[in-house]
C-alpha cells in the first residue's frame, strides 16, 4: 500500500468514526399512543328531563391519544439540547385535538445541564399537571383517567398547557424535584396582566411546584395562576364556574398530594383548592378531595379504586361526589385493554335550579346530562396501544 492510499484510507476511516460518534450523540425518538373503546352514559339528553342512553366511541378516556417527536443532542460536559413536538388527535375522526393546535400538547425547545436541571421555552405543562395530576390523582394513576379527574379539569391537573412560557425544572436532589415557570401574555404592558375587565384580554399565567419522592413514598404540591383563561388558544375551559356575567377574570389553583407504595398496592391522597374570579358577579370557589388506590394482582392484572369529593361555594351551592373502578389487563409492555365504571351524584342549587351531574356541560368527559339530573352513570370498554 503506498503513502497516498494509506492517507485516504485513514481519513475515510477518521470521517466515519467522527459521524458514527455525533450519531450516537444525537437522537430523535417517534412515540405515540392510541386509545380507544365503546362508552356508556346514562342521562345525556341535553334539555330534556328524560333518562337518555347514549351508546357511544370514545377515544382519549384512560389517556389522550397523541403521537410526538422527541430529541436531544449531547453538547458536552453534561450540557444537552432538547426538544418535544407532541400532537393530540381523535382516533374517531382523525381530527386533532386541543382546539386544532397541530403540536396542541406540547411543542418546546430547550437546555438541560445534569445535577442542575432544564430550561425549556414554548407550550409546555404547568405544575399543577406535571406533580399532582400524574403522581397524586386516580385519574393519572388508574386506566379510568379521564372519566376521573375532577369536572371539567378546573384544578388542571391533566389539561394545564401553558403558552409561550419558559419553564425551568430541576434535576433530581436525593428525592427532591422542583420548577416554575411563565406563560407571557404577549401583550403589550401585560406582562404581570392587564388591569382591566375585558374578557378578550392576553392571557398569561406562572406556576410553581415542589416535590418529594423516595423509595415507597412521595408528597407533592403545585400552584398554578391563569389571568383570563378563557383568551388562551385554546381556551381554558371555564364552563364549570359560575362566572357566567361575563367570564374568569383570573383562575388560581393550589394542590397538595401524596402516595405510598407497599408490596403489589399503591395509595393515593390529593386535595386541590380552585378560585374562579369573575369579572364581574359572584367568585367561584371549589374544594377537591379524593383518595384511592390500584393493586397489582398479577404483573398482568391491576385494578383501581378511587372516591372524589367536590364542592363549590359562590351564588351557587354544589356537591359532587364520584366513585371510580377500573381493571387493566397488559396483553404486552405495549397494548392493554381494560375496563371502568363510573358513578357520580350531584346536590345543592344555583339560585332555585338544581345542580347536575357533570353540570351539562358539553366539555365535560362523560358527555352531557340531562335537565335536572342528579345522578350519572358511565361505563367503558377500551384498549391502549402504546408506541
């Protein structure tokens, strides 16, 4: 082999052990779920005192369905650039979710530095979800999921998506994790939040979060604050506040919860305070207790457990209380099917009319209910496939 060839050789081998070392540097992950099943709810007429049956699909219920980019790039020392673009769609239709946002789940860019933490900028979680809805809530810790967390999602503990934020989430300290972040309105001169009363005003919002977690045991607490939910794209829902003179002026939620770990059993306790302020007309105010519990009765078998207890207190006086039973069956890592049971009574009233069970609001998960009605049934069938 003469000089030459000897030279090009070993550049060529230089120049694909350098691309085989960024390659291995850099990575770009395709996830996803699918999660769909047939439903039943009992009183769904909306405006009508009769007993409707409503036999229907239902995609989302134990989670949301969604499919995302993940990627991160190692820049050296422990410094590493991230990214998340995840999309949220209805398998029914193939229409997307979160308003028609194309990333309406999350869509964020940026810096993560190990033993200190990650400063990420775009729509992103707020605190409220991140520690509470997904450690504390029978809805993030059962398959009944969606159908459980509290009407509405008023303490946004699965729904909380910031916009235009920047958020800063701390590594992990001996157990300790904690974060805040942003939302920026903007606005221009509403970067605190407009003092005004216009309903088409920015919306910006912060939250910050604290949380413990080591060997069977773990406690956590959030507080998340949305000036004019209802100006956000897209918007926070609001229907369940007695705001209706004109809207949520300001919406704030504070949260702590707690789990315990032993042999095949988990337990779980969460309690939310929520504060609608209208802008004009009486301030809603909301107190969410619930306890449950799941148990793995073999690696493939695990059942949920979980009662909800929640009041509102404003003009309107209202009680809700939900019983909540799943069973999931893991056919592999990937796919499980299951099945839920659901049932919720309502009492008190606003002004002379009763209040319902889920209120008949048309965002709520169960679907709406009928004029009056006091009491609502759901059930479900469903399967997950996990990619």
């Amino acid at each position: 082999m003469n000089r030459k060839t000897l030279l090009a050789t070993s550049a060529m081998a230089a120049f694909a052990a350098s691309a085989t070392s960024a390659q291995a540097q850099s990575s770009v992950t395709l996830y996803g779920l699918i999660d769909a099943g047939i439903s039943y709810v009992n009183h769904s007429a909306v405006g009508t005192t009769g007993s409707s049956k409503n036999f229907k699909y239902d995609d989302g219920v134990a989670q949301g369905s969604r499919w995302g980019l993940r990627g991160a790039e190692d820049l050296g020392g422990g410094l590493k650039a991230i990214f998340t673009l995840e999309n949220g769609f209805n398998s029914g239709n193939g229409t997307l979710g979160q308003g028609g946002a194309e990333f309406g789940r999350q869509a964020y860019v940026g810096i993560s530095k190990t033993d200190i933490g990650s400063v990420t900028l775009g729509r992103q979680y707020s605190f409220s979800t991140d520690y509470l809805g997904a450690s504390y809530s029978i809805g993030g810790q059962t398959v009944a999921g969606n159908y459980a967390y509290h009407i509405n999602d008023v303490d946004q503990l699965t729904s909380s998506r910031i916009n235009n934020s920047v958020k800063f989430s701390s590594a992990n300290f001996s157990g300790v994790t904690f974060g805040g972040m942003y939302g920026f309105s903007n606005a221009a001169g509403a970067f605190a939040g407009a003092p005004t009363t216009s309903a088409s005003s920015s919306s910006r919002a912060y939250s910050f979060g604290v949380n413990y977690a080591t060997g069977p045991f773990g406690i956590g607490a959030a507080y998340t604050d949305i000036h004019f939910p209802g100006s956000a794209t897209p918007a926070f829902s609001t229907s369940i506040a007695n705001v209706s003179t004109g809207g949520s002026k300001d919406l704030r939620t504070f949260g702590v919860g707690a789990n315990y770990k032993f042999a095949a059993a988990t337990v779980f306790a969460l309690w939310t305070n929520t504060r609608f302020e209208a802008i004009s007309g009486a301030t809603s105010k909301f107190n969410t207790y619930e306890i449950g519990g799941k148990y793995a009765f073999t690696p493939a078998i695990t059942g949920g457990l979980g009662y909800t207890y929640m009041k509102l207190t404003d003009s309107a006086q209202g009680k809700w209380q939900q019983v909540d039973a799943s069973a999931d069956y893991a056919l592999s890592k990937r796919t499980d099917v299951y099945v839920l049971g659901i049932y919720q009574h309502a009492s008190g009233k606003n002004g002379t009319t009763p209040v319902q069970a889920q209120i008949g609001s048309s965002t709520s998960y169960f679907g709406t209910s009928g004029n009056g009605t006091s009491n609502q049934i759901a059930a479900r069938v469903g399967i997950r496939h996990k990619f």
